[in-house]
C-alpha cells in the first residue's frame, strides 16, 4: 500500500465490514425465513438462484474469520445481526440460539481486541412483517424498535458503535421502485413510503438505543455521485434529481428534517399522511454519519414517468460490478456532507472496496483502495472530520442478486470447500497497518 497508519489522524480507525445474511448461513442455527429467501427462489431475481442459505458459514467459523481480521492489524469489525435470526418470525418467540450466537461474537471479538462495530438491519426482513406490507407498513418502525431492544438488550453493553440501518436507499427505492432486490416491487407509493419509513425505524431504534443507555449510535448512508451526462439545462436537471432521490432525502431527513423539494415533486402524493410530523423522530441526534461509497453515475433526461432520468455509461475505468472508479467524487462527498449536513459530527467512510474477479494477486483492489484512501487525506487536509474507514468486505460472500459471482473480499472464500485464502490486497494492508506498531 501507499500508505501506513503514520499517514492519517491520530485515532484514525480501520476496519473491515460484513454483513450477516451474507456471510452467515442463513438455512442454520434457527433463523426465520426472509424475504432475500423467498426474492432469490423466485426465477430470474438472482444469478443461478442463489441464497444465503451457506454463504461463507461464518456462524460456524467465525473464529477463523475473526482470527483473520485481528492478524491484519485492523481496529473495528462491522458486522450485522439478523433480525430473522433472533426473531424468526420479526416479533414474539427469541431464537435464543441466535442471541447466543451474537454474544459469542462480541466476546470473540473483544478477546481479540476488536472494536464491535453493530449494525441493526442489513436487507433481511423476516418474511413473517414482509407478508405484512414490510417497509410500506407504518408499524415497522415499532417492530424495528423492538428487536432493537432485544439484541442491544444481549449485547449493546459491549458494543463499540451501532447504526440501525445500512444504505437507506437500498432498503427502499432499490428495493421497492428498480425491484432489484427484495422484496423485488416496481411501485412509486411502495417506493416513497418505505423510503419514509426506513428514516422512520432509524430514529426509533436510535431512541431505544438511548434508552438503554448507549451511545457512540450513528446512521450510514451509501452515496453515490451523479453528473449530468452532457451540458444541457436537461441533462443537468435530471442529475439533480438523481442526487435527491439517491443522496439528498436520506441525509435531509436525518440532518434537515425536510426532504429535497424536486424528489417531492414526484414523491409526496405517495408519502404517507402526516409525514411532516415524523421528523423530530427521524432526526433523533446521532453521534456520527457514516458513508458508504464505490461509484458515480452519469445522468441524461429519459422519456417516461417521473423522474423521467436514467444512467448511461461512463468513460472512467471500470470495476467486475462495471462501476466507474471515482476516488475524487468520495472527496467531494466527504466535504459536502460535512459542510451541509453533518457540521463537525465525526464522519467515517463505513464501506469502499471493488469486485474483482482476481482471486489472488488482486492489485486492482490494491490500486482502488490506494485511491480512495488518497481521496480520504484529501478530505481531511481540507477540514472534513473524518475518522475512519472500513473496507468491503472481510470475505468474498453472496453479492446479493450477482450471487457469488462478483468477489469484493479481501479473503478469497472457495465456495465449494469453505477454505478461506488471505489475497495480496490482504497482505498488503496487514503491513500498512501493523508495520512499526508494537502490539500489545
Ligand atoms: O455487498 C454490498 C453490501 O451489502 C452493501 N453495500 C454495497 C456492497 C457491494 O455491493
């Protein structure tokens, strides 16, 4: 690597992140259906029909994994609990095997001097509240306060930091407007009113989390750039609104309590009546704003419905995701959360990495990471507090609807066999950030 620890911040925090439907094993140990389960049996939503059913068996050899992330010399693992595994039915009966299940993990983690980095909710919604409207219901913000309260109920004593929610638009527009992820709909009232209520259950979760008296609670937040694709007052309108739905209402409802006016424009005769007086919930205060970020996307006007837009490819090199690599745009992301939203909150990038097919010798992933984490010192040198930065991911895992063709990890997992093999990337990092620092 370019860099060492020397070159950044003093308390300057590395990490790694995973998330558990990804990784885990989903098919053991207890865990209730999911609606992922249900979207990835359904034909043509995922690659060969894959799930999570195996996926990297890390409930099973979580210590291996664990061992992996300490003898690289990284501070924080950011993990995710599953709903479904510690309420398999979203409500009601605890899987106790599941709460156990993350208590071994947190105290596996601290006995190797592991920051637990917590986050509540990442994709799999148990398919007992999907049948119940899932993120269209306005009762999901309770249910999602409730299991708040029995997981942080187990662990949250030994947490380092938790955020409720990973990637607000992904739960939402991804998930209920494009339909590539589950529960799979194509549906502007689904759309508008799952993006409220993800904000929604954010703020209630971080009011249960305060109640049991924690702290160190954030939210993350994925990013992603968008330019308009020509020069026109067309091309320039559309990326606007790009910016709004994809970037804008989630951190303005967090941070502003207000949502940009143009993705109202199209969004608000489907919100839900009496969205306004959420807000105060929504921005319940946090302590730090994470960012994950990979790409940018160029934006052109399109025929059609609202938001009448769509991307079009980019000139820019390219990653196995076909994601255009943009280090100078996480910059201008970092600067521009911090000056018109988060003010001096401690920001960290909470996920960055690429897919790449090189399963050894990855110096692609060594070059982006290179980039990105220049494009981070830039940010600081120009004021942004930024304290952190955790790399997507650990291990090769399930990528969702590309199954497990698409390997973002620094361990390359075989997936016939389960055997984990640390790549260059790995290696690379291990001696960029343990190199002259004496352990303890
Ligand atoms: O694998 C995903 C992760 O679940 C959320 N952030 C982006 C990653 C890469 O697509």
């Amino acid at each position: 690597m370019k860099y060492t620890r020397s070159d950044f911040p003093k308390d300057f925090l590395f990490g790694v992140a995973t998330s558990a439907y990804q990784i885990e094993g989903h098919a053991q140990g207890g865990a209730g259906e999911t609606h992922w389960d249900t979207f990835a049996a359904t034909p043509g939503n995922v690659v060969r029909n894959e799930n999570g059913d195996l996926a990297c068996d890390h409930l099973h050899r979580f210590e291996e994994d664990l061992d992996f992330v300490r003898e690289g010399g990284f501070d924080c693992y950011r993990f995710s609990t599953s709903w479904a595994r510690v309420l398999p039915e979203g409500r009601g009966q605890v899987n106790q095997a599941g709460l156990d299940f993350y208590d071994r993990l947190t105290d596996a983690l601290l006995e190797r001097r592991i920051r637990p980095c917590a986050t509540l909710y990442h994709w799999e919604l148990p398919s007992a509240l999907a049948d119940l409207g899932g993120w269209r219901n306005p009762d999901i913000a309770s249910w999602f306060a409730d299991f708040t309260e029995v997981i942080m109920g187990r662990i949250g004593d030994r947490m380092f930091s938790v955020a409720p929610i990973n990637e607000p638009w992904c739960v939402s527009w991804l998930s209920h407007f494009e339909g590539h992820h589950a529960p799979g709909l194509r549906d502007i009232r689904a759309a508008a009113r799952s993006m409220h209520h993800v904000l929604l259950a954010h703020g209630r979760a971080i009011q249960a989390m305060r109640g049991l008296g924690m702290s160190n609670l954030g939210a993350v937040f994925n990013l992603e750039w968008s330019e308009p694709a020509d020069d026109s007052a067309e091309a320039q309108k559309a990326a606007a609104l790009y910016d709004g739905i994809y970037n804008r209402f989630f951190l303005g409802g967090v941070f502003k309590k207000a949502y940009p006016d143009n993705v109202l424009e199209g969004l608000e005769p489907h919100l839900p009546t009496g969205w306004q007086d959420d807000f105060d919930t929504i921005a319940e205060p946090v302590d730090w704003c994470g960012l994950n970020y990979y790409t940018r996307k160029l934006i052109a006007p399109d025929e059609g419905a609202w938001p009448h837009l769509k991307d079009v490819p980019g000139p820019l090199p390219k990653t196995q995701m076909g994601w255009e690599i943009d280090p100078a745009a996480l910059t201008r992301f970092l600067v521009r959360t911090a000056q018109e939203y988060t003010g001096n909150l401690p920001i960290l990038v909470t996920e960055n990495g690429l897919a790449s097919p090189e399963r050894h010798n990855d110096k692609d992933r060594i070059d982006y990471l290179n980039q990105h984490l220049s494009a981070v010192q830039d940010a600081v040198v120009q004021g942004v507090p930024v304290n952190g930065y955790f790399i997507w991911s650990l291990l090769d895992n399930y990528e969702w609807a590309f199954g497990y063709e698409k390997r973002f990890g620094l361990i390359d997992v075989d997936f016939d066999t389960l055997k984990r093999s640390p790549k260059a990337s790995f290696f690379a990092l291990k001696s960029a950030l343990t190199d002259g620092v004496a352990s303890s």
